[in-house]
C-alpha cells in the first residue's frame, strides 16, 4: 500500500501515519482514546439492557428509549450554553473535564446497584449527568489533534482517531453482550468508567509534561460571553460545513429504523447484526485508508462521499437480493467513513484557533442531534409506506443534498472574484 506523490515525496499508509504517532502526547493518548471508545461501545448495549431490566412491567421500552436519549442529549442540548465557560480551552482540558464527569456518574452506576438504591430515576438522572460534557468531549477531540498534530497530517491524526471510533464500533457491542451475560450490565458500565477516568488521568499527565502552549497576546480572543453561535456567524464556510452535516446524518437516521424492518421482513435478528458488523468493517477500513489520501482535495471528497453513501443504499431501497444488499451496505461503510475525518480537517483549517473549540463543540452537537432526529422523524414513514420506500427516499435525498451542495460550490466559485 505505497505510493509516490508528485516530486517524490512517499504517501504509503506507514508514512502518513508516522509522523502523528512520532508526537508523545498524541502517542500517549491514544491507548485511552481506544479503551474510552471501546467502553462506550460496550455501554451502548448496556444502557437499554439494564433499563429494561429495571424498569416497571411493561415500560422496558419507554424506559428504554430514555435511557438511551439521556446519555447523549443533555451534552447536545448544552453545547452553546456552556460555550461562554468552556469556549477558551485547551483540547485535552475539555476531554479530561469530560473524562471525569462520564466516569464519575457511570461509576456511580454500580455502587448504587450494589446499595439495591439504583432505581429508574436514580439511573436516567445518572446518565444524564454523565453526558453534559459530551458534545465538549468532540470538541476536545478536535482541538487537541489541531494543538498537537503536525499541521500538514491532520488529516491523518484525525483519520486515526476516526479509525479508533470504527473499531470500537465492531467490537464494543460484541464484547458488551459478552459481558453483560457474564458479569452484568451495571458491571459494565462500571469497565467503561474506568476507561474513562484511566483517559483523563493519562491525559492529566500529558497535559503536565507536554503543556499546551499559552494563547498569543494578539489572539483576537472574543470575551468569554461570546455564544456559539455568535462565533459561527462569522465563518460562512464552517456555516455551511455544518449545515451540509447535519442534513446528511439527519438522512441517516432513517437507516437506523428502517433497516431492522427490512431485515425482518427477510431474515432474523443475527442477520440484522451481520449488516452492522459489515458497515463497521468498511468503516474501518475506511476510515484507515483516509489519512493516506492526504492530496484528495476535502470539499469535492466531502460532497461526493454525501453522494456515494446515498449511492450504497438504493439496492436496500430498490429490493435488490440478500448479497447486493449485504455488499452494498459494506461499500457504504467504506464511504461513510472517510466523512468525519475530513470534516474535521475542514474545521481545523477553516477555525481560527481561538474559535475551534466553539466550532469543533458545534459540529459534535449536530453529529450527536441528527441521527436521532433522523430516527424520529422516520418511524412514521416507516409504519407507513414501508423499510425498502424509506431507505429508498434517504437514499435519493441523500443523492440530491450531494447534488445540491456540488451545485452551491460551483456557484459560489464562479461568482469568486
């Protein structure tokens, strides 16, 4: 997998990836980042499971539901509030802030099922907690790759991290279900707040030995009350990245309701699993393969990945055979992948550095707002005209917004002096 650039410089997939991982404090990291985003994973089975499990005859679904929407949303919800307070950090603060409030709360999760106190109340309120700093936790992400990356490889650095996020998604549920049978759901979550706290301590010592360098005295610092979306209303090209997103997860969501519809239309539940697991595959891969492109120009990549997703679902809206479908939905993957990275890449370059947090915190809040909404939005569709006509209007919608924004940048640069 090696290739020579234009004036010989080597692009092999080794040699886009060395010089991130030549930088300790990204080295150092990264074994956290991995544990963290595993933990999660294993969470994401855990959460529904003990709810259902602690919830009155006959609310396991309801319960269920809440759950779920409370370990993500709250941090959503409270991304531009906590702008005025959390805008002017540095990347690693904001994951350690966020390392110690998720495993603080989720900790709690056991000892009080241990004290018989775990309650339904008591448990929402504790999910909730843990996720205030979520969308922060993007942001942190975001901005700790731009402070410590080399500033020709943030793609790559970004592509990592991408990597780490799709490889927890293929073996976290695994190894949850696993777990859960063995040792529990509440056991569980216990593991992934210690994955948690293990992150922010490792990234408390970093900090330490690798400190973040101070802010320029001409930094055009807005004061801390500037809101977020005060700090995006300058930037129409970060406006339009998020915008783009937004609307291409929000046409995601639908995959996340209608796709288990079709499946049982045609199969069981382990077949559902296997399109996940090969939509994890392609991802890896994907999302691998993504920092090795580091000439592949980000706008065009960004838009035709929009169009290529929209492309991979039409044999599941079109009815095609188990095989197609299957494949497709690998190929997908593949494609999806690349996305975030290059996003982020994108807001890296366009955010001056005293707004990439405010922008990062952002672009996490639509990432984390969208599918769900998406989601929302598409159980009606699907009660009524089907799984194969919804995953066929994402896929078609999905296809115009890439057709669309083509459209808005080629515009734009014809009419650029």
């Amino acid at each position: 997998m090696r290739g020579r650039a234009p004036g010989g410089d080597d692009t092999g997939m080794l040699d886009s990836y060395r010089p991130v991982l030549a930088r300790p404090a990204i080295r150092a990291a990264l074994p956290g980042l991995g544990l963290s985003a595993v933990g999660d994973g294993m969470t994401g089975v855990a959460v529904p499971w003990l709810a259902i499990r602690l919830a009155p005859h006959g609310g396991g679904g309801a319960l269920a539901g809440l759950a779920v929407a409370a370990f993500t949303l709250p941090g959503v919800v409270l991304a531009a509030p906590l702008a005025r307070w959390l805008g002017h950090r540095d990347g690693r603060w904001l994951l350690i802030a966020n390392a110690v409030a998720r495993g603080g709360c989720l900790a709690a999760v056991p000892a009080a099922a241990a004290m018989g106190a775990l309650t339904p109340a008591v448990y929402v309120t504790l999910l909730a907690c843990s996720s205030v700093l979520y969308a922060w936790s993007g942001a942190g992400k975001a901005t700790m790759v731009a402070e410590l990356a080399p500033g020709d490889r943030l793609r790559s650095a970004n592509s990592l991290l991408g990597t780490l996020d799709w490889l927890a998604l293929l073996a976290g549920p695994a190894l949850g279900g696993v777990l859960i049978a063995a040792i529990g759901a509440p056991a569980v979550l216990g593991i992934d707040a210690l994955t948690w706290l293990l992150l922010g301590a490792t990234l408390t010592w970093t900090r330490r030995r690798w400190p973040p360098e101070p802010p320029q005295d001409d930094d055009p610092r807005p004061a801390r009350g500037a809101g977020l979306l005060r700090a995006l209303a300058g930037n129409p090209r970060i406006l339009a990245l998020i915008t783009l997103s937004f609307v291409f997860y929000l046409l995601y969501g639908p995959v996340e309701v209608a796709l288990p519809v079709y499946v049982a239309d045609t199969g069981s539940a382990q077949l559902l699993g296997v399109f996940w697991t090969l939509l994890a595959a392609g991802g890896l891969v994907g999302a691998l393969l993504t920092g090795a492109l580091r000439r592949l120009p980000l706008w065009p990549a960004a838009i035709t990945i929009v169009a290529g997703w929209g492309v991979t679902l039409l044999p599941l809206g079109l009815g095609a055979s188990l095989p197609i479908a299957l494949a497709a939905f690998c190929a997908g993957g593949l494609i999806y992948a690349p996305y975030g990275p290059l996003a982020r890449t994108l807001l890296q370059r366009e955010s001056p550095p005293h707004l990439l947090a405010r922008t990062s915190a952002a672009w996490s809040a639509v990432v984390n707002l969208a599918p769900p909404l998406g989601t929302l939005i598409a159980g009606p569709f699907v009660t009524t005209v089907g799984a194969h006509v919804t995953l066929l209007w994402s896929a078609v919608a999905t296809i115009a917004l890439a057709i669309a924004a083509a459209a808005v940048r080629i515009s734009r640069a014809a009419h650029r002096p």
